[in-house]
C-alpha cells in the first residue's frame, strides 16, 4: 500500500497571487468560448439531422452563441471578491487617513505683498539736478 502525500498547510491569509488569479480567468474564458463553438456545430449538426423541435433547439444555440462570450468577458475580467478581512482593512484605512486629515489644521498660505510708495519730488530738486 503506497502512502499518500500530505497536502502542504495553509500557513498565511495572503491572497492568491496574480498569475494564479489570471491563470484560472483564462481557463474560465477558454472554456466559456468552447462551449459557444460548440453551440454553434451543434446548430449546423441539427439543420442537417432536421431533428424535432428544430426551432427550439436553434433557438437555444443562438442564445449560447450570443450570450456566451458576454459572460465569459465579463467573469474573465473580474477579480475574486474581497475577504471579510481585506474588507475591513480597507475600511480602517479609510478611517485612519479620514481621522488623520480632520486633525490637521490646514495651513493659512503665507501671501507675499509688495509695497511701493510713488515719491513726488517736489519741483526746485528736480530743477537743481538738471
């Protein structure tokens, strides 16, 4: 009797990395896409059979074929939903920043004025520089 490996053990709550996360989109896309491919031979398969409830049957294929690759766009481009906890760090992080902003005072900008006195001298000095 051979002995079975152990599964390794879970030892972190990190989230899985982003190749794995692709990896298993794309499979799901793949798969999705195939089965429309396979709608549509099975559509060409039954006009060529002429089975019963040939419209119906067309009917469901072209409703494979159509909604399909939406679906499969759609799942394939979403990432998996966050964990309770991943939630409510996010929260408190929220809550840090929206505490540490409120504690600060903002700032009066410092506004640079230039002052400039216009002098008129009287009319003799201007004479007696000439």
């Amino acid at each position: 009797m051979k002995k079975q490996p152990e599964r390794p053990v879970l030892i972190t709550d990190a989230a899985r990395s982003q190749d794995d996360q692709l990896r298993s989109r794309q499979i799901r896309y793949v798969t999705m896409m195939s089965v429309r491919a396979g709608c549509l031979i099975l559509g060409g398969v039954l006009i060529s059979a002429k089975v019963p409830l040939l419209p119906l049957w067309l009917a469901l294929c072209a409703l494979g074929m159509v909604l399909l690759p939406w679906m499969a766009v759609l799942i394939a481009n979403d990432r998996p939903p966050k964990t309770k906890a991943e939630r409510a760090a996010d929260q408190a992080a929220r809550e840090d920043t929206r505490r540490a902003l409120s504690q600060q005072a903002p700032a009066e900008p410092e506004y640079i004025t230039i002052d400039s006195e216009v002098v008129d001298e009287p009319a003799e000095a201007r004479r007696q520089g000439q």
